[in-house]
C-alpha cells in the first residue's frame, strides 16, 4: 500500500464545497464511483452523500454503516473510510 499524503485547504468564510474534499481525498486513494463524486467504493467500503445537506454514510464491507453529519471533519470521514477500505483488503490478503 502506497503512502497517501493529502492537503486540505480550508474553504474561505462564506465559501462551501459540500464534500467535495472528502471526494477528491478519496479517489486520490483510489476509490471510484459515479462521475458526481457523492458515491464512491473500494475493497467493499462504500461512501456516500445521503443528501442535500452533505451529510454523508460509510458502509463497511461488514455491513455496518455510520452516518457521518455534514460537520464531521473531513480528515475524519476520510480516515474513516481509508480503515475501511484497508480492513477489507488485510482480510482479502
């Protein structure tokens, strides 16, 4: 597995991306899904935003599934999603 460093620059006050963050971040690490970006899979995990407030759910590939309000951090819905993901592929190993 390769390292992931990633940079996230805050939004301008006013200024709001939705989770387009959280997206970018994670097909950045690999993670494909539909061309908007709010539904993204890999090894299983599948993230996506569940609706117009952006807030968002990651499903693992054990069947459990978190909600993620619209104000959890993106490093943490990232992180999230990144454990997900490696979980599954440890077991595949």
């Amino acid at each position: 597995m390769t390292d992931l460093h990633l940079i996230i620059t805050r939004p301008e006050p006013g200024e709001w991306h939705g989770r387009l963050d959280v997206a970018e971040a994670l097909e950045a690490a690999g993670w494909t899904g539909r061309d908007d970006g709010q539904l993204l899979r890999k090894n299983g995990a599948v993230w996506a935003v569940t609706n117009d407030c952006d807030d968002s759910s990651l499903t693992c590939p054990n069947g459990a599934t978190f909600d993620l309000p619209s104000d959890t951090p993106t490093v943490v819905v990232v992180a999230a999603c990144l454990a997900a993901a490696a979980e599954s592929e440890a077991v595949q190993s």
